[in-house]
C-alpha cells in the first residue's frame, strides 16, 4: 500500500531533522567522534531510523556535506552576472550577496573545511566541493575580465584574483567569531572589492 502524503512529508521532515543535526555534530565534534548513536539521539530518532534515509556514516557524512551546497548555497553563490551593462553596480552587489552568504554559513565552512583538509578520506564529497569551486572561479574570472575590459577594474591575473576572492570570503568567516563578524559586516565589502583591483 503507497504512503499517504501526510506520511511521504513526515519522512521528509524526519530525514532534514536527522541531517541537520548530523551537519551540526560532523562540524562540531568531527568525523571521526560523530557516531549515528549521537545524531539519533540528537535528531530525537531511533538508532535503527538513521539507516532508512542514510545507508551508512559515510554516506550521511557526503549528504551533510553537499546537501546544503546544492539546496542553499549554490544557486546564491552564483547569483551574479558577468556580462551585466553596470559592471561596477553588479560587483558591488556580488560581494555583499557573497559577504552575507559566508557570514551565515560558519558551521557548514567547518565541514568543507574538514573535507578540503583531509580530501584522500572524503573523495567523494572533496570532488563536488572541487568541482562548485571550480564553477565558481570561472565565473568569477568571467566577470573580472569583462570588469578590465570595460575599464572598471585594473589589469590582473584573473585566475589569482579570483582564487584570492574566494579565500577571503572563507577567511572572514572562519577567523572571526559570530559577535565580531556581525559588528563589522560591512567594514568587509571594502577589502574585497580592493582585491578585485578597482579602478582608482
């Protein structure tokens, strides 16, 4: 007999709460002393419910890991366009979307940054990090090389630019606690935007 719909969205519920709180203790803890015990108890769940939505922890570690990539950050992190007319208005727009974005994602950077530190454990959530990452600098050096050419920003390697970007977004984020981050939020836009090299 098929699941009703009140069923079907009470799985659905049961599976976010499970990964939401599998994120928050892989972030925390770490891999190595997160256990489907302590995300069960966490989750309010079973110990046996965990293996209906997730086969096993390192599954459920690749779910944490690029669930939120793909259902919240992705299509933000890219919500800016290259070829607009007012290339000046756009990258300042770009980088207090990115400034934003980064600033409400310190526990899941927690995660990448355990994934990019030990990429050999986790091929497999280090290759779709990779490959966003990638996505993101070519488009970054999209807009870098339209902004030179229009005359708004300096001449540059738009690869080093772009990758510089990038870790300065993560940077800030992971240097600073939430008290700090939040008081000087806008105080970023003006180091990021210098590394883009404006014109003067």
């Amino acid at each position: 007999m098929p699941l009703s719909h009140k069923q079907l969205k009470a799985m659905e519920q049961k599976r976010e709460k499970i990964l939401e709180q599998a994120i928050l203790l892989f972030a925390e803890q770490g891999y190595e002393s997160t256990t489907i015990a302590k995300v069960a108890k966490a989750a309010g769940v079973s110990f046996g419910s965990v293996f209906t939505y997730f086969e096993n922890k390192d599954q459920l570690f690749f779910h944490a890991v690029t669930e939120p990539l793909e259902k919240q950050y992705r299509e933000a992190m890219l919500d800016f366009n290259p070829e607009a007319e007012d290339l000046l208005t756009e990258i300042k727009s770009m980088i207090d979307k990115h400034i934003t974005i980064f600033i409400e994602m310190r526990t899941y950077l927690q995660l990448v940054v355990q994934v990019i530190g030990q990429h050999t454990k986790f091929p497999e959530p280090f290759k779709v990090l990779d490959e966003f990452s990638l996505e993101f600098i070519s488009k970054l050096q999209e807009i870098i090389r339209n902004g030179q050419k229009s005359g708004v920003l300096e001449e540059s390697d738009e690869d080093l630019t772009a990758t510089a970007y990038l870790g300065f977004l993560l940077g800030i984020r992971l240097t600073f606690t939430d008290y700090a981050v939040s008081r000087v939020r806008e105080k970023f836009k003006i180091p990021a935007f210098q590394l883009l090299y404006p014109k003067r």
